[in-house]
C-alpha cells in the first residue's frame, strides 16, 4: 500500500517538472520570434506591429545620426539616398538603447538591421543594432578594377618571365 502512494507522489512531481518545462519552452519560443519587415510592410501589419518582436531593415538617412554613448536616435530610409527612388521613400525614426555601441560600419547611407518594437509614438525602438557599408563592398563599375590600386600588380615591370638554366656538371 505505502508502494503506491509513493508511486502517486513520483507521478505528481515528474508530471509538474515536465508541465514547468513545456510551459518554459513556449514561453521563450514565443518571446525570441520576431518578423522581418521593411519599413512599407510595417505600415501596412496595423495594430499587430505594437504587440511584435520586429527586425526592421532600411538605409541609414544621411545627418540623421544623432549619438550619446551606446545610445543613438537616426532615420531609416526605405531607399538609398543616391537611389533614383530616394525622395519617394518612407522614413522611421529609430532609437537605438544598447548595451554596445553601434557596429564600426554603421554610417550615413549604410544597410541598417533594427531589432525591436515598434512603439505607439510612431518610433521604432531597438535594442539590437546591425549595419553593413553598402558602398564598400560594392562590386566595380565596368571597366575598372576590381581591386584597390594598391593590391594591382606593378604594370611598369619587366612582363618577361626569368628563368634560370640549369648548367650540366661534369662527373
């Protein structure tokens, strides 16, 4: 008899260990999702784009950074400033409170990822910043060289390969 009410008492813990963890892993699994969106789709998610861990992509707009430490307020443009699109696009004020500064390629005109939500005040708030330097890594225009006049190989050289000619030795 005292055999299954141990029984009854393992079953009730193990059946609570388990429900806490099932509960913990949907729990996290839904906090950690998060949508990607470009500064046209948020516009268009409505009310869902308050309630959304989002990551918000666009260009950084050209003298709008504004930095105070890890913190940094800028506007993300749908379109690069020298795009021919670029007085056509939607712009979203960003504030970025970080715990790290913003990455060394976070520039005017740079590729910009935002991590966070999107707040009643008609500004994105993000807690995770991204960027890549779109003209940097750009690929050469047609014609030029793909690589900096420093990594070019001298052209003033002598072309003419050198050899050098093996002399038979005598035995």
């Amino acid at each position: 008899m005292k055999s299954s009410k141990n029984n009854v008492r393992i079953g009730i813990a193990v059946a609570i260990i388990l429900g806490t963890i099932g509960w913990l892993a949907y729990s996290g699994y839904g906090s950690s999702k998060s949508y990607y969106v470009t500064i046209a789709e948020l516009g268009k998610m409505g009310d869902k784009a308050y309630k959304s861990n989002l990551r918000l992509e666009g260009f950084v707009k050209p003298g709008s950074i504004d930095q105070n430490g890890t913190n940094v307020t800028f506007v993300l443009d749908e379109f690069e400033s020298h795009s021919a699109k670029a007085g056509t696009g939607r712009l979203m004020t960003v504030v970025y409170k970080g715990s790290e500064p913003p990455p060394d390629t976070f520039k005017d005109d740079s590729q910009a990822l935002a991590v966070g939500t999107y707040g009643r005040d008609g500004k994105f708030h993000a807690n995770e910043l991204q960027a890549k330097c779109a003209s940097k890594y750009a690929p050469g225009q047609p014609g030029q060289p793909n690589q900096p006049a420093a990594m070019t190989p001298n052209k003033t050289a002598s072309s003419a390969p050198t050899t050098t000619a093996a002399t038979p030795t005598a035995n």
